[in-house]
C-alpha cells in the first residue's frame, strides 16, 4: 500500500536551532496517524511543513506518489490538505457559515456573481447545515448565529466541518481537544472517528495519550526533529510510549 502523504528528509533550520533533521513521515489510506513528542521535539514544524506554513530547507514532499511543493497554507488545501489548528482559526464575529467558507465563498450565479460578486448566502448556509448535520452537531440551532456564541466543543466542531467540507485528501488536526471539558473531548474523539468512516486519513497531533491511543491505528514518535519510532498501540503500553519519546527506553526496531 502506497503512502497518501509522506515527508522524506525534511530539514529545516533557524540559525543554529535545527527544527527538523533529516524527517520522515507517511500516512497510508483510511487511517489516524497519532504524532507525539516531547516539548521541542519538532512536531509543529513537520505538520507546518506539510501543510504550506513553513518551507523546508531540504526534503521533499509526495501526495499520491508525486513530489509536491507548498508556499502557502492555501496551496496545500486546493489539492485536499485540509489542517484544524489548535486556535481553530475562527472568526468570533463572523457567523457559522461564514467561517465555513471564509476565504472561498459561492458567488451567485450569473451576472450577479460574475460582475457584482454577490455571494450565494443560502448555498452556503444549506451547505454548512448539510455538514454540521452529517457531524452529529444538532446542538446547532442557528447557522447565522456568531461563533462567539458557541461552546468550546460546538467550535471545534465547526472547524472539523470546515476542514472535512474542503479536505478531500488529507486533514491535519493540532491538539484538536486540548482545553476542551470532557464531554466536548469526547465529541471530538467521535468526529474524528466519523471522518476516518469517510475515507479521508488524519494526522493527529496530542500530548493527551489516551486519546492518541484510543483512536490511533499507528504512532509516530518523534524526538530530536526526527522519527524516532513508529509503534501499534496495540502492542506498546502508554508507559513503553513516554519511554521511548523521553529516551529512557530504546525504541524498537524498525523494518
């Protein structure tokens, strides 16, 4: 089975500071690759990488088996990488379906739209409740109302709706549950068990191992801006997982 998504040899350096040496990484089809680390290990600089934020310095990039470069987080996402980052990336101010498709909104049809640019408002509001729904987000009375106005957990939501409308091939979650109650953690857990469903494969970025253990198929361990290891969570404990992240225990061996 081929990689949707594989890094090889990333580097990247900021003065004497080497962020990434040397990093692998591959996600397969259909799966949640879990990503831990240390504080400083590298992680946000691999996932900047591969969704256009940040430009390596060496490596390259494959989707699909074809080399890929990205200057810009949009680059990526009109080819299907879609990222949920850890501030969600929302507008308080705005409405729900203005989020949605802030940056790539429907125009009306016609001269309207062509010449005026008028926006499709009740396209996009049909098309955000469809995928608001399809998430099992029913709390969600009001598809104008404020994102402000929203729970921590119901944002969230709506950024895993946004990146799962526009993310064909790939999306990126970063701390998706991190200052989130339990039950709002929870609801995340099952998004991203839904959005597997779909076909579309996850990068999941988390300190929180439980989480990373409950919905991981593999885990990707990096230490010292490169891949130390990656383990089945359903062969290694936790305990094994901090070991060989913080260097008390010797990672397995890989093929």
């Amino acid at each position: 089975m081929e990689p949707i998504l594989q890094s090889i040899s990333l580097s990247k350096r900021y003065g004497r500071v080497v962020a990434l040496d040397n990093a692998n990484l591959e996600l397969y089809p259909n799966e949640v690759l879990g990503v831990i680390g240390d504080n400083g290990a590298g992680k946000s600089t691999l996932i900047k990488a591969l969704c256009g934020a940040v430009q390596p310095d060496e490596g390259k990039i494959l989707l699909d088996g074809n080399e890929v470069n990205f200057n810009s987080p949009m680059e990526a996402r009109k080819v299907g990488i879609e990222t949920v980052y850890q501030n969600l990336a929302l507008s308080p101010a705005l409405s729900i379906s203005d989020n949605m498709f802030l940056g790539r909104e429907i125009r009306q049809p016609g001269i309207m739209g062509d010449l005026f640019r008028f926006m499709d408002r009740f396209k996009m509001q049909k098309l955000a409740r469809e995928k608001l729904s399809e998430l099992g987000l029913l709390t969600i009375q009001n598809i104008n109302q404020p994102v402000e106005t929203l729970s921590g957990g119901q944002r969230q939501g709506v950024a895993v709706a946004r990146a799962t409308t526009f993310g064909t091939k790939v999306i990126i979650m970063d701390e998706p549950t991190a200052a989130l109650g339990v039950k709002e953690s929870r609801r995340v857990l099952d998004l991203i068990g839904e959005v597997r469903a779909k076909g579309i494969p996850i990068i999941l970025i988390s300190h929180n191992m439980p989480h990373v253990f409950e919905v991981s198929d593999r885990i990707h361990i990096h230490r010292l801006g490169k891949r130390l290891c990656v383990i089945n969570p359903k062969e290694y404990s936790m305990s094994d997982a901090v070991a060989f992240m913080t260097g008390a225990k010797e990672p397995p061996k890989q093929n």
